[in-house]
C-alpha cells in the first residue's frame, strides 16, 4: 500500500480487505467512499460493528442469533413447536423466513460435517439436536442441510442418529429450481427430481 | 429484512448494503461473518471507520488526502516541484504511485465536468489549480483524467485554460494496453493508439 496515504486510512483499506469477497481495490474504493461521506453517515456503520457483539447472543434452545434468549421463533404461540427444521447456517433460517411458508422451529447447526476441514459432530451443534429431539416431543424433523457432499452426508448422520427416537425425518426436495433448464441440470439434480416426483 | 433478526444484525446489514458494490446478500454475508469475529477482530474496523474523519485532512496544495497540511508529496525534497500532474481521484494518485514512474507532484480535481451530474467548474478543485499554475514556475502540466467523454472534455477545459500562463500542457497516451488485442480495440483506441505512435 502507498506509504503516502494517511495511516488510518492505510489500516481501514487493510481491515476492509480482510473481510470475505472484497479484495484489495474494493476495499480502496470503498475507504475512499466512506472518506466522502459526512461524520454522520459513519458513525451508525463504525457503532453497529462495535456493539455488534454485546447486542447479540445465541437462543440456547434453537441456536439461531437472537437479542435475548430463547429467541423469538421458540418463544413465539404462533409457531408449531412439534416440528423442527434443521439448517446449517443462520442466513438459511433467513431465507426460510422469507418464504412465510415455515411455521415450525428451527435448529441451527452452525456448519456441516466436514473431516477435511477438522469439523466434527462435537464442533456442531449436533448434540444439542438430539437432545433436543429426545426430550421433546416432535412430529417431523425436516432436515434442511445444502444439498452438497457434506450437506448429504451430515443429513444422512442425522437421519441414522435420530431413527431410534421413532420421529418422522424428512429430506427438504432436491430437484430442478424454478426457471432451471432441464436440458442444463446435471445427472444428480436431475435423477433427485425424477426420484422426488409428486402427482399432480 | 426479517424481523426476527436481533436489532444490531438488521442496523449492520443495512448500513453494510448501502456502501457501494455492496448488495443486500452481499450485506448479510459481511455481517455474519462479523459476528462470528472475535471481539478483538471487530474493534479495530470499526474505529477505523470512527476515527476515519478526525485523522484526514486534505492537502490545501494538491487537494490529495493527508495525515497533515501540506501532505507528504507536496513536502518531500524528492519530488519535482516543476512538474503537475492533474489527476481525478485520490485513487488515481495512488495507481500512478504504484508505477513508481513519476517523479513530479499532483493535483487533484475531485471529479470531471459532467452538467449531467451537475458537476461545473466550481464543483471541482479546477479555479485551484489554475491559481497554482499561475503563481508557480512550472516546466510541464500532465492531464491524466480518464479517457472517457468527461475526462476528455476536461481535459480539454484544462487545456484551453493554461494556455495564456505559456506553461506546456501534455495529456497521457491513450493507446492499446499492455496485454490487448488489436483485433479487440475500439475505433477510438485505435485510432489514438496510432496517432500517438512514437519512434523505436
């Protein structure tokens, strides 16, 4: 970095592009975009980061973020607490929740099993699932992990583990996405989406 | 934004998304991954970005960005005062500075004419380097705006304007960069790229 610049902007452009996805001319612009702004347009983005910490904690029934805990999906009467959606991270409970179509419960894993990257079941939050699971007494469990390698494998541990409790597991569809292309699909999508047919 | 969300997650993603290049995913994705920093990783981002305003002036010379008044360019002993280099950015500054290649010092514009944007003469620090010109001794004058219409016409604007101090005004070649292709290029590159040929 050019040694002519003034050392806090020097420090915001490297703290910047150490965040993921902005590398070090994203991070330039975006220093010398917020240099631009009045003292005002700072001050709520320099706070927010701050307090970001103090503000949050994790709902120890759920495990999703929350500002108080349990947060407010488990402590809500108008969610179905008999059924339980297991997802790997927080911004899927998000994507969820935009749907408006999921009126149960969640439970965050905060990852995947991967070995590869030294994530084990005691990393995750797959402990507390089956305890979970155990104590309550729940309908369905609908297992929301990606459908990728580790997604799979951590839905299979899952389903094996939870199969002594007599719950109903479910798998959410794999299958073509809405405005997909047949003719594109790869093997595996497309094998899924004849196997999870539905009649009309 | 769904509502589920603690306060401070929903204050940083919107404050996150308003930057530019940053989209709403994008914003979600960045808080998060604060969240899941230590709080020794967030604190220095986020007084940086407090602290950001109270640490930078501009250099009252060149108009650059600086630690103190006049900046380190306009106040090294290195530097070739009679030669001016008008730039549009800050960032524009610290790409030629990179080079490692010029020697002289800057001027920066803080933008290009465009009425469009309502952006005139005044907005931009052009009656500053006038008056620098016309009060120094210098040898040369290197317009190095953008080779977009804006900067062009600026360029231009530049020009017309020094001509009565007597001073020699220049403009960067704009050509075929390092790395192109011939059979790609424009008509404009091209043909300034054979208008502005130069001997072996």
């Amino acid at each position: 970095m050019s040694n002519f610049l003034p050392k806090s902007i020097r420090v915001l452009i490297e703290e910047l592009s150490r965040l993921p996805g902005i590398g070090p001319k994203s991070a330039q612009r975006l220093a010398i975009y917020l240099l631009h702004q009045p003292e005002t347009g700072l001050k709520p983005l320099g706070e927010a980061i701050l307090k970001l910490k103090k503000d949050v904690v994790f709902c120890s029934t759920c495990w999703n973020i929350a500002e108080s805990d349990p947060c407010k999906i488990c402590n809500s009467y108008e969610r179905n607490k008999n059924i339980i959606c297991v997802v790997e991270e927080i911004l899927d409970v998000v994507a969820l929740e935009k749907t408006g179509e999921y009126k149960g419960v969640y439970h965050v894993l905060h990852g995947v099993l991967s070995p590869i990257d030294g994530l084990g079941p005691e990393q995750l939050k797959l402990g507390a699932l089956f305890e979970r699971v155990k104590g309550g007494n729940f309908l369905e469990v609908i297992i929301a992990t990606n459908p990728s390698l580790e997604g799979e494998a951590t839905a299979l541990y899952i389903q094996k583990h939870l199969r002594e409790y007599g719950v109903k597991v479910t798998r959410i569809a794999r299958g073509i996405p809405i405005g997909g292309d047949i003719e594109y699909a790869d093997e595996v999508t497309l094998s899924k989406a004849m196997q999870g047919r539905s009649e009309f």
